[in-house]
C-alpha cells in the first residue's frame, strides 16, 4: 500500500541471558495512530527502539516508504523523519524551552560564534504555535513546566526535525485527565498531517480514544493486529496476557475495632501540606486519590522522613515517634515505595538479591563485620518464589527487569526490612494489566496477613476496587472521606476539586500547581 510508512518483518534482538524479540513484525501508516500493547517485557519499547535507532537489530528487516533501511543510531532515524519521545523524558532542565528544541543545531549570528537566541525563539514559537502551545513560552526554562508541558516540548522538539513517524513511550502515564485530552487533541492534529503516530500505553481505555489499529506483543513475540473499533477491551486483554484476568473485589474487613498502628496529627509542611490528620489500621488498605499536586505525595514523604515538616505529631501504635529520615521511619517498622521506582526505589545497577536486602543490610552483618552471603541468597530466593518474581536468576541486574517484576523487588526490600506499615505511591504506574492484577492480589494478600497499606493512586477505578477506605486531598488539604461502600468516582471528584476542607463549600475545578522538587530519599 502507498500508505505505509513503516513495515518491520522478522525483527530478533537479543541481550545477555534474554531473547527480547522473536520474528517481530510491525506496520505503521500515514495519518493513522497505531496503539502498540502488551505486558511489561513483550517487547514493545524494545521493538520502537529498534526503529529509531537505540539499538540494533540482529536480525530482520525495516522498510521505510517502501525502501529497505539500514537504523544504526538515533541521528539515522532523526533524519529519516523517526523520531521517539521516551518515557522518561530527555529535557535538559535547567535549558529554556527553545535551547532544549534545537539544542546542538542553534543558529548562530554572522560574526563569531555567538548563537542567535532571537532566531532560536522565533523557530520555537512558530512551532509552538503549528501545535496551538501559545501557553508556552520559548524562554521559559524546562524546570519550571509541568510534567505535561514538558511532554509538549518533547513533541515539539521531534516535530523540528521534520518528524514523519512519532513514536510516543507511555506519554500519559504522569498526566491527569485534563492534560490527556490537551495531548490527545495533539496527537489527532498531527494525525491529520499525515503524521504516523505509534502509541505505547498500559492504559487500555485510552485505545478506543486515540488509536485506529492496535498491534499486541506478548513475551517478545508479535501476536496480532487488529482494528481498534473491532475488537473489545477484554479482547485485548487476553491476547495481551494468553489468558483471561478474573478481577473481583476484594473482601472488606470490618476495621472499626482494629488497632490504630499509624495516627498523624495535624501535619503541616508550607503550603503542599496543610493541617493534615489521619489513621491507620492494622490490616487495612488506606487509599489516598487527588489530583496531581494535591499533596499526597508529599504527606507520604513527610512521614516517611524524607522530606522536613514545619509542625505535627506521628504516632506509631500508639506511642508518639519522631521521624527525621528514612532511616527512622525504618526502624518504626514504616517502608515507602516510591512513585518512581526507578529513581528512589531501587539501585538498577545491582542485582536482584542486593536490592532485595538493601533496606536491612544490618541483618546479615555477622559478629566481626562480615557480610553472610547465604543468608542473603536465602532471604532473596525465598522473596523471589514467594512474590513470583521473574528473573533468570538473583544475580540479574535489575534494570533488566520489566516494570512490574521491578515493583515486586521493591516489595521484596521492605518485606526483607520486617516493615509493618506499607505506603505504595502509584504502584502500578506504568505496569501493565496482567502485572497490575499480580499486584493487587500481592496488596490484599499483604493485608490479609496484617500490614497496614497506605495506596496512593492517580487511577479511580484502581483507588475503588483496592481500598478499605479513601482519603481524598486538593491543595493540600484532605477534603474529604469515604468508606468502600459509599465511594463513587464522582464524590472521589467532588472532593479532589474542592478547594476547602469544608465540605459543603463551592466546588472550583482547578489542578493545583505542581510544588517544588522533593529531595532525594
């Protein structure tokens, strides 16, 4: 067909220890976005890295317009017409909007080697508005967008180098709705400029939204492609997964007469947390919803000592502790999981038996110092098969891991460190569905077995079917909550747009700005 853009055929990449990719195959047309699915460590992101140029195939071949090519490396692909926008993104923050666009091709004045930054944010600007950004301003520094406008950028960015193929990595995973539908009025623009858009994403309701075909990989291998408005959610899911995911509510305890095992009391830290009070108890999953900003993060930070506060009380069972470091919250029996795993979590660079016993080191330390290797190798092995981690062995780095195997290691820390009370921030971010049900079941098995769990969750369906009880927070504040039994995605909303802790107060529905960079933990 005169249409096609791209058609990968017999693509096979393998890595030490791991066959990524297995007589893969993949077509993408002009105008058309093409949703590409499945399970963390299909292949996806390594079947589009392929393509623009990240890594070599080692076998196969890749026709663009019609014409085999050869793609050693990014600049190839960039000048072809390829580009992808990474899931984590690739901005320089400390860079204004227009330097980071046209970074290393900066036109430069006639005399010397001065660059011309009139002539770099006029470029910008003219881009900025084909994509009417007119809210973004070419000299605004990086550091200063939110996580969304810095997504406008990448795409900008991609789109000066005559973009003809955009490949889009898990571009929702850190946006609130209304940040969505800015991207996707986007994406559908580009679409109508004959612009092919491949589309990676965990969430399953955006691919009726957005996407004309969805291809579906599954354990590295291409499985089918199909047309969006053909086939059903549960369709997709199962051949995502090779099987059918069943996913009934969970049991809800009556926790009224439980132990308290976590109480804050009137916590306050500037103005992203503001007079906030909750309880714990034993057994039972907590979850916290809100809108990006609303301070959520930051209260679980707070608490965990990894962030100061200005006032406030902790009390751990009862007995009043003082918390300035994760290192204390530890020794109270309080684990955290982070948003980003990847970052705060976990050190990707050490294999899965270190990380697993990096949050209780102390343990295997013997009388004179020495480390006790089996002890270790024991704990992790037990962790491993309990948690159904799959790796080909402990020593696997970590990094090699899929997302949702990574995420069970970060348990596997805090369960080694003998915590009681868990927070899970985002705990299926960017996890896919088979993944995300092997969690939830690991959360309830959790409480079953009595931790406490505080879930913090930007996804409603997820905040309802998990939760004991919801907290919901804006600006700072908790404005509202809700039992399992009275919950409902419009109150969780109500209360998230609410700008006061009153409850019968005018609703104004308003994201709050994102707050200042946390510290590392």
């Amino acid at each position: 067909m005169d249409d096609i853009l791209v058609l990968m055929e017999g693509v096979e990449k393998s890595f030490p220890g791991v066959h990524a990719l297995s007589d893969c195959r993949f077509e993408l047309r002009a105008g058309e976005v093409h949703a590409l699915v499945g399970e963390n460590g299909a292949g996806k992101s390594t079947l589009m890295k392929v393509l623009a140029g990240v890594y070599a195939k080692d076998a196969g071949r890749i026709l663009y317009k019609g014409r085999e090519v050869d793609i050693p490396n990014p600049r190839v692909a960039q000048h072809l017409g390829i580009s992808m926008i990474h899931q984590e993104l690739n901005l320089m923050p400390h860079l204004t909007v227009a330097q980071n666009i046209f970074i290393g091709r900066e036109p430069r004045r006639r005399v010397g080697f001065v660059l011309d930054e009139d002539e770099i944010n006029a470029r910008t600007r003219q881009l900025l508005d084909m994509l009417h950004l007119q809210q973004l301003d070419p000299r605004t520094k990086v550091a200063d967008l939110t996580v969304a406008k810095q997504q406008m950028v990448e795409i900008a960015k991609a789109l000066s180098f005559n973009a003809e193929v955009l490949i889009m990595d898990e571009p929702t995973a850190a946006l609130t709705e209304a940040e969505i539908d800015d991207l996707f009025r986007i994406i559908r623009q580009l679409r109508e400029k004959g612009v092919g858009v491949v589309h990676i994403s965990h969430r399953l309701e955006e691919l009726k939204q957005i996407s004309d075909r969805v291809t579906v990989m599954r354990d590295g291998r291409y499985i089918d492609t199909v047309r969006t408005q053909d086939v059903s959610i549960d369709r997709i899911i199962s051949m995502m997964v090779g099987r059918t995911i069943y996913e009934t509510a969970p049991e809800v305890p009556d926790n009224a007469d439980r132990e308290v095992v976590l109480e804050v009391k009137n916590l306050n830290r500037g103005t992203v947390i503001r007079d906030v009070s909750f309880q714990l108890r034993k057994g039972e999953i907590l979850g916290f919803a809100g809108l990006m900003g609303a301070g959520r993060t930051e209260v679980a930070r707070a608490v965990f000592g990894a962030d100061p506060i200005d006032s406030g009380e902790v009390y751990v069972r009862g007995r009043r502790v003082h918390i300035r470091s994760p290192l204390d919250a530890v020794r109270h029996g309080i684990g955290y999981l982070s948003e980003d795993r990847k970052r705060y979590g976990l050190t990707l660079g050490m294999d899965v038996e270190n990380n697993i016993a990096l949050a209780a080191f102390n343990k295997f330390l013997g009388a004179l110092g020495w480390v006790n290797r089996p002890a270790i190798r024991q704990t992790a092995s037990r962790l491993v098969d309990t948690l159904a981690i799959k790796t080909p062995s402990l020593q696997q780095q970590v990094k090699n891991l899929s997302g949702g195997n990574q995420q069970k290691v970060v348990i596997g820390k805090w369960l080694t460190a003998d915590t009681d009370i868990l927070i899970f921030d985002e705990p299926t971010r960017g996890i896919d569905v088979g993944a995300k049900s092997e969690i939830y079941h690991l959360l309830n098995e959790l409480a079953r077995q009595g931790k406490s769990i505080i879930m913090i969750s930007s996804e409603l369906p997820e905040i309802l079917r998990m939760s004991h009880r919801i907290i919901v927070m804006c600006e700072g504040r908790i404005t509202g909550e809700l039992t399992s039994a009275e919950a409902t995605q419009e109150k969780i909303m109500t209360y998230a747009t609410q700008r006061s802790s009153v409850m019968n107060a005018d609703l104004t529905l308003q994201v709050p700005a994102e707050p200042a960079q946390p510290r590392s933990l």
